[in-house]
C-alpha cells in the first residue's frame, strides 16, 4: 500500500498529501482518548487506506455508526476492498454536515482526521474546522496529526491557534517517531 500513497502524491500532491500511510503507533495515539467505546456516532475524514480505520473500528462499539470521508477516487477504492463492511463517502469533508442529514444523523461524539492540514488555504481549514466543531456534541472528541517541522510553519501555527480558539480542551501529544515522517496528535473537546 505505501506505492500507492507515492502514486498518489505524485499525481496529486494537494489531494492525497502523504508519501506513505500512517504508522500503527500513530493510529493508537490517534484513538487513544477519543473513548470510542462509547461513542454513537463516529466520522473518519481523509482515512486513505485506513491506517487509523483498523484501530477506530477494533475500539468502537458494533452498535455505534462509523463513517468515513475521501475525496481521492483511488484510495476510496482501496478502502472499500479492505473494508468491505465500512459506510464510506466519496466526498470532501466540507460537506460532513449534508452527509450526516442524509444519513438522519446531525450531531457525533468523535472525529479522527488524516487530513493534510500544511497544504491547505486559510479559508479551506477554517471551512473543515467550523463544520467539524458544529457536528461534534457537547464533550466531543477531535484528534488530528501534524509534523513537528510543519507545526513551526504559517501553516501549523494558524491550525494550533485555530483548534485552540475553537475547543475547550486541546492536548498535543508527544511525538510519535516511529511514524514516516515523525509527528504528534491534538486531541481536542468540545
């Protein structure tokens, strides 16, 4: 699977914005404060090949609803063959809130984002943010990952000052190194 992050990247840069998949280790750090177990409703942004989807669907309950959103045709395509089962979107998470109408859904306990946050416009992550943060119920959870190098570019900055403004809770993990490149998780409360 990682030719395919390097296809992928290759082809499109700003679609899939990853050389290879996330670690194992990243996926647990991404999970592990989101309390899954007892979420009812959770959404999977940007999953790709579902590096972090392995670890949200072994942790949440079989009663809760999962869902997943990409935009990149290929990797939804990888997705569906190795899950199967799993509801996914072929869309942009832009458009979580439609996709939750349709589904008689309007408010989720969890949100786990593989989104590449660095190669996106002011306008495009304050877009994601303020419609994730308008799903997520009172105490719900966000977790997304970012580089260290990238945390000290315009980039970084303006999604750490953002996600600090925009939830009660935010706790930046350690880094987890055995991840290509390295990186930490925000985990984030509403």
């Amino acid at each position: 699977m990682p030719s395919h992050f390097i296809r992928e990247f290759i082809r499109n840069p700003r679609r899939t914005g990853a050389i290879a998949p996330s670690s194992s280790r990243l996926a647990r750090e991404m999970v592990a404060r989101m309390n899954l177990e007892a979420a009812s409703v959770v959404v999977e942004y940007g999953p790709g090949t579902g590096a972090f989807t392995a670890e949200i669907l072994a942790r949440k309950s079989p009663h809760s609803l999962y869902l997943a959103i990409e935009q990149n045709p290929k990797m939804t395509s990888l997705f569906r063959k190795r899950f199967p089962g799993a509801l996914i979107f072929e869309d942009s998470v832009e458009n979580v809130s439609r996709i939750l109408k349709e589904l008689g859904q309007s408010e989720v306990d969890c949100v786990i984002s593989g989104l590449p946050w660095s190669i996106f416009s002011f306008e495009l992550l304050e877009r994601i943010l303020t419609a994730t943060h308008s799903i997520l119920r009172p105490g719900g959870h966000f977790s997304t990952f970012a580089y260290p190098p990238g945390n000290l570019m315009p980039s970084g900055k303006r999604l750490q000052k953002r996600l600090t403004s925009l939830f009660s809770r935010v706790h930046k993990s350690r880094v987890v190194w055995r991840n290509l490149p390295p990186a930490f998780v925000y985990h984030c409360v509403k």
